[in-house]
C-alpha cells in the first residue's frame, strides 16, 4: 500500500528540496509523447502546479528503467486511445523515476513498480494501483475520478 492520505503531495513538497539536487530533479519541462499528445511532467512540482492552475485532477505514474511491467502500461495502456483522450481532456500527466526524482521518491513508500496515483490539486491521493493496469482499467478509473470530481 502507497502511505498517502489527505495533504499527502502538500507534504511532499512541503519538506523541501534539496540543495543537492541536480537540475534535471528540479525541472520544469514536460514531455509530449507524440503518438497520443498527452504532455507528461517529469517532475511533481511542475505537475502539480499545473493542476493547480488548471484545477484538474492529476495521473501519477510512478515507473523505473529496468521494469517489465512499467515497459507494458507505456506501451499498451499509456498509448491506448480513450486512455489517451481521458488524460488529454481531464488530467495532468506526471511521470516519476527514481533517476530523475530520487528526492520525491524517497519521500513516498513505493512497494512495487509501476505504481499509479490519482491526486487532486488541493494535495489529496484520491486512488491508488500497484503494478501493471490494463487500460480498461485505467480507462474505469479515470471515468470515476471524473464523475465524482464533478458531483
């Protein structure tokens, strides 16, 4: 189980950076995958600040390199059409590796990879799945985050 709760990301981000982190932790870029359009941010602050602004929930995939598992939802539930869309139309995007973001990682009890989260941009982890997700089951999820956001 990923221990996270209400105020969770607010914490995270709340215990400060590091002064040795090196840029690539700190960066602001988002990547385009150019297949489904979805922009991916690959770090939490830049994520979350744009769900902020946007007021829209966010997609946390929580991968590393050398992982099967995390290679097979990039390829068959990332790239899937309607999971595509959702996140397009609905979601900020943000993807996190132990090399690219030791510092939040460290701060977060990752038991497997892939790990998937959904946040809300006051700070709060509304979901949560370890391991690989089919996207029909992305796809389930993300429809439910969306219909009870907006009653």
């Amino acid at each position: 189980m990923v221990a996270m709760g209400f105020g969770s990301l607010l914490l995270l981000l709340s215990v400060g950076s590091s002064s040795a982190e090196t840029p690539q932790l700190v960066s602001t870029t988002a990547e385009m995958s150019p297949a489904s359009g979805v922009q991916w941010h690959d770090n939490l602050e830049a994520g979350w600040r744009q769900a902020r602004q946007l007021k829209r929930p966010m997609v946390i995939f929580i991968t590393s390199r050398q992982c099967i598992y995390c290679d097979a939802m990039k390829r068959d539930t990332w790239c899937d059409q309607s999971v595509t869309q959702q996140l397009r139309d609905g979601y900020v995007a943000i993807r996190l590796t132990p090399e690219h973001n030791a510092e939040t990682l460290s701060r977060i009890k990752v038991p497997a990879y892939p790990t998937t989260l959904i946040g809300l941009p006051e700070g709060k982890v509304v979901a949560h799945r370890i391991g690989y997700q089919p996207a029909n089951t992305v796809r389930s999820l993300l429809g439910e985050i969306a219909n009870s956001i907006k009653h």
